[in-house]
C-alpha cells in the first residue's frame, strides 16, 4: 500500500519513524517546489526516475528514501541558485 503524509502525526510507536521520514521529505519537496500543494503532488505522482513508482512509495527501501531525498536536495539547490 502506497504510504500517504499524514495530516496529524501520529506519536510515539514504530510508525513514528516513518512519519519522521514522510516529514522531512515533505519539508525537501516544499523547499524543492515552492508550495505543500506542488510538493504533495510531485510525491504522489509516479515518476519515470523511479522506474514508475511515486516517490512516496520508494520510501519502502532505505535505498529508495536516500534517492528521493537526493533528488529532491539538487531540485531544491537549483530553486535556490535560481531565486539567488
């Protein structure tokens, strides 16, 4: 199942950590894409980068996150470099 970002984390408990790690990408793609409605949409659509998968549904792996979230870091220095 397709994980989603929830609206009110949920505390302690194994999911937390997940919750933790859906956080802090959303908070990459908010940087990378300007807006939580543009981010949101970016982490839900499949992508060709990930083989058709959305980017929320690589987060399955560690290997899957770490690529996501280094993506996510180089669209977000580029936003960066152009606002600069």
């Amino acid at each position: 199942m397709p994980r989603t970002i929830p609206i009110v984390p949920r505390a302690g408990g194994p999911a937390a950590a997940d919750d933790a790690q859906e956080a802090a990408l959303l908070e990459l793609a908010i940087a990378a894409f300007g807006n939580r409605e543009r981010a949101l949409r970016w982490l839900r659509r499949p992508r060709r980068d990930f083989g058709g998968l959305a980017p929320l549904e690589m987060l399955d792996t560690p290997a899957g996150a770490r690529q996501v979230a280094a993506l996510l870091r180089g669209l977000a220095a580029a936003r960066g470099e152009d606002e600069a």
